[in-house]
C-alpha cells in the first residue's frame, strides 16, 4: 500500500506483514520493519505505541479509497488497501478503549431512517439504523445487548463504509 505524508511529494510503500495475539502489528514501512502497538481505540481516535514510541491518531476522513487522519498534528493520506481494511476493522472491534462499543456501517449508503432513540435499551439484533445502498434499504441491526448511548448520524446523511453510526454501551 502506499501513503503520503502532508505536504511531501514523496510516496511510501508500506504493507502489513502479519499480527499478533496483544493487539501488535508487524508493518514494513519504506522496507524497514517496525511493531505497531494499539493502546486506545475510540469512535474516530487511537493512541499506538510504534517501536516504543507513543503517538495520538485523528481518523479526519475515511472514505473507500483513502483514510485522511492526524498524526501527533501531521496530516497523513493512505490509499485503501484490503489489509488496511481489515487492520481498520480489527481495531475497531477489539475492545480496547471501547472499540466493540461502536457499530458501524457494512456498506456506503444514506441514512433513510433512524429507528432507536439514544438512552434506550437495546437486543442484539435490533434495528438502529435503516441505510439506502443502490435504491436498496438495508437495517442495520444492534452488534449486541446493551445501552444505546449515542447516534453519531441524521437522517439523509452520507455514509461509508465502515463509518461509525451508533455507540452501545
């Protein structure tokens, strides 16, 4: 995968090389291995530990073909890459920091209509938020038991993939 730090012209390659069992990542960055550590994760912020070294990340953007966020105040651009995805989705379900709290959304869509209120107790399987993808509705349904703490859309918004709709405590 490649990515772009602020205003640098500069490309870098990176990949994922593999994970491991307490929440690190083996990456190569510019042909250099490095362990990317997850600490925190929240609705659209992380903190990481990367080679020893703490930093604070701001997810800005996150669309199907890039992720703009801020790094320690430094814009940076990552092409979407699969295992990007799936390193993207790992964080936001492993339950550090509350990660499994959020329940996102599986396709890019419009809210059409959002059914729960927040404050009120929800069942796994409940419908929290209804999506229109393709001239197509799809609910999107409650991860787990639990608390309804906050909806993170309106109505008639736009949605990607992956984007964070509810909170559920």
């Amino acid at each position: 995968m490649q990515f772009k730090v602020g205003d640098l012209a500069e490309l870098f390659e990176g990949e994922v090389l593999r994970t491991t069992d307490n929440n690190s990542v083996v990456i190569k960055i510019g042909g250099k291995q490095h362990t990317l550590q997850l600490l925190k994760s929240g609705t659209n912020e992380f903190e990481f530990l990367l080679d020893n070294s703490f930093h604070h990340a701001k997810i800005l953007q996150l669309s199907t073909a890039e992720v703009k966020m801020m790094i320690d105040g430094q814009l940076l651009v990552v092409k979407k890459h699969s295992k990007l995805t799936e390193v993207l989705e790992n964080a936001s379900v492993i339950g550090v920091g509350g990660g499994d709290r959020n329940l996102t959304s599986q396709i890019p869509g419009r809210v059409v209509n959002i059914v729960a209120k927040p404050g009120t107790e929800v069942k796994k399987g409940d419908v929290i938020v209804v999506l229109e993808s393709m001239k197509m509705q799809v609910a999107v349904k409650a991860h787990k038991d639990g608390n309804l703490k906050e909806i993170k859309v309106k109505q008639g918004a736009s949605v990607a993939r992956n984007d964070v709709l509810a909170v559920i405590e």
